[in-house]
C-alpha cells in the first residue's frame, strides 16, 4: 500500500468513527419516562425484576405517538422504578395545646424496578433470527432501572428516616408522603436516562450482538454486587 492509498484509509477510518461517535437516537428511539400512579405506596401493576419473556408484553398496539413508526421498533418496555411492597409509612393523631394533628413517617423504605405489561408491546413481525436479540435488548433496559431502584435506595436512607409529614387529616399526610416519594422516583429515573440513551445509541441503531452482550455482562456484575 503506498502513502497516498494509506492516507486514503486512515481518513476513511477517521470518518467512519466520526460518523459512529455522531450517531443520534430519532425522537421516537429515546427512552421516555414512565410514572406509576401516586395514590398508593406500591403500584400493584407489574411486577419486580426478573427475566423477561415474550408473552410479558401484552399491549395490543403502540401508543398513537409511536404506531408510525411500528416497522423501525421491535419492542417497548413499560418500566418505572416504585417503592417495594415491603416499604412502609406510618401515619398517626397527636394533639399539640389542645389542637389534633395528623404526622407521618416513613418506617422502611425500598425500591425497585417494575416492568408492566398492559403497556409494554412486542412487534409480531420480527423476524426469529432478532427475537432473541431484542428480548436481550428490553431485558438489559429493565436491570437499568434495577440498578437506578437500588441506588435510590442507598441514597435516601438516611434522608427518608428524617422525613416527617404534617397536616390536619390522615389523607393530607399520606398524599405529601406520596408525593415525596413520587419526586424521589422521578429524579432517579431522570438520572438514569443517560444511561439508557447510551445504550440505546449503542445497540438499536444498529445490530450489533457483541456490544450489546458486553453490556449484558457488565450490568450482571453491577447487579451481583
């Protein structure tokens, strides 16, 4: 190869990287944010992290938004982060100078991920060969929250054992509880997107089984520890 040929393939490989490193997910692509109702301490829709199977996705179409573009995407997961079910609040009556008051805490608090399936769809037309690639795909989506539930948990233990709620009835108390955490989940989610644009950007803009189990095996080591 002389110097003009290789010049010629090193700019072409400094392209090719630069076309790579450039590469953004189309709106439709980028992960959304998706939160449970806030009228109890744990949604009862879903259910906690665990391996994903096709028959898991159970939603007939995709949201309005999104059903143009049905030929591009191969699944939606429907996941949020909510407190466990073993996570408790405690909210009681006390007087102070003869005036009743309502004061809430939180006695044990957890989090997790959830995967909901009345709203996660899976497209009937992927071809075999990408079923497993895709199902990979959610399920590597899905530990992403796992890992942002748990961070949340380590990070507001302290905060949330301080935290008291007050008002002049049970529901008041509750319902700031509730919204407490509501806030909570929403910024570990926010925080979390990143990471999972990164991994979009990554693996669904192209086919790319290697990278995509590179980032299964690190996110195996993340959850074990």
């Amino acid at each position: 190869m002389d110097n003009r040929s290789r010049l010629c393939h090193i700019l072409l490989l400094l392209l090719l990287g630069l076309m790579v490193s450039c590469v953004q997910l189309p709106e439709h692509a980028q992960p959304r944010l998706i939160l449970p109702p806030v009228d109890n301490l744990a949604s009862r829709e879903g259910f906690g992290y665990r391996q994903l199977e096709i028959k898991d996705f159970q939603a007939k179409f995709l949201p309005v938004d999104y059903r143009q573009y049905d030929h591009e995407i191969g699944a939606q997961s429907c996941i949020s982060i909510r407190p466990s079910r073993n996570s408790k609040i405690n909210v009681v009556q006390s007087s102070y100078q003869n005036m009743l008051f309502y004061a809430g805490t939180i006695s044990q608090l957890t989090f997790e991920a959830i995967f909901v399936p009345d709203c996660s769809w899976w497209n009937p037309k992927i071809a075999k060969s990408r079923e497993q690639y895709v199902l990979q795909h959610e399920q590597i989506h899905f530990a992403l929250a796992e890992l942002a539930a748990r961070k949340l948990t380590d990070e507001t233990s302290s905060e949330v054992k301080s935290y008291l709620a007050i008002g002049n009835t049970y529901n008041e108390v509750q319902k700031d509880i509730l919204e407490k955490l509501k806030v909570l989940e929403q910024e570990a989610m926010e925080k979390s997107l990143k990471e999972h644009t990164d991994f979009d950007e990554d693996t669904s803009m192209f086919y790319d089984p290697g990278v995509q189990e590179r980032w299964l095996e690190n996110i195996n080591v993340r959850l074990a520890e």
